[in-house]
C-alpha cells in the first residue's frame, strides 16, 4: 500500500508544477534559480527522452500502460524484504502516470525543469521525468550489488566446502 501512496504523492507533486507552469508562463518563459545552472523554462514535448519520436502518441499510449501494468505486477509480487526495489518501483509508477497524464489530456507532455551541466544544456525535464530515473537508477544499482553479492555467497560457499 505504501508503494500505491508514493506513487501517487509523485502524481500529484507531478501534475500541481505542470499546472503551475501552464497557468503562469507562456511556452519559452524562463525564470533562472541559479544562473548557468538551473532554470525554470516552459517547454512542451510531444515525443519522449530527448524529443525523440516526437508526436507518435499511440505508440507512448500502448507502451504506457504495458509498463504500468509490469509495474503493479511486480509491486504486488514484493517481498517484505524488498522495500528498496518498491520504492523504485513506486517513483516508476508515479512517473509513468504522470507522463501520461499530459499525454491524455494535453496531448504533450510539460516540461520545465532546465539545467547547464558544465556547458551543457541538459534536455529540459519534468518531476515525472525525475521520478522515472531515480527509480530506473536505484534498479541498476540494485541489480549490480545483487550480483555481486550472489558472486560473494558461491565464493563463500566454494571456499566452506574446500
């Protein structure tokens, strides 16, 4: 249950800083926080990542619910022990929803979160966005350990039988 919560606190933070952004700034409008840094610039994507596939709507509908659907599935099948891949499971969940939220109702997704990254300009980002990585990043780092840990406990093992 507290997974479901998460993600829906992720929807909600998501959906109220696009409404804010729509409501108060014109597409293009940029309100810098720290300069060379980080901005607040209203921007609009009908794509993915990067603009890619840029207005293949359907496409982002199928695979949306495909990935929510995979999502549930798994945050049902948690074990108690678990709590760390539920929480990435949640942030996933939340941003899948929120992402397409937009993609429903508006028809593009709303972005504003505009970072400098040294010289780069980073793709302008969203809550939903940034919920989404964190979650697929906390996966990565899981799974990298799992392994690991699963190489320790055979050595372990080879080591007490010798």
């Amino acid at each position: 249950m507290y997974y479901y919560l998460l993600a829906l606190f992720i929807i909600l933070l998501d959906q109220a800083t696009k409404w804010i952004i729509v409501s108060y700034m014109n597409i293009g409008d940029r309100i810098t926080v720290i300069e060379n840094f980080l901005y607040i610039t209203s921007h609009r994507n009908r794509g993915a990542a990067w603009g890619i596939l840029q207005g293949q709507m359907w496409f982002f509908y199928i695979v949306t619910v495909i990935v929510v659907v995979m999502l549930v599935i798994y945050i049902q099948r948690l074990q108690s022990n678990q709590r760390l891949f539920g929480l990435a499971l949640s942030l996933m969940l939340g941003g899948a929803i929120g992402n397409f939220i937009d993609r429903i109702f508006r028809k593009e997704v709303v972005d504003f979160i505009d970072t400098y990254i040294f010289t780069y300009d980073f793709p302008i980002f969203n809550i939903a966005d940034s919920a989404l990585v964190v979650g697929v990043g906390i996966i990565l780092i899981l799974t990298l350990f799992e392994g690991k840990l699963d190489k320790e406990k055979k050595d372990e093992s080879i080591r007490t039988n010798n």
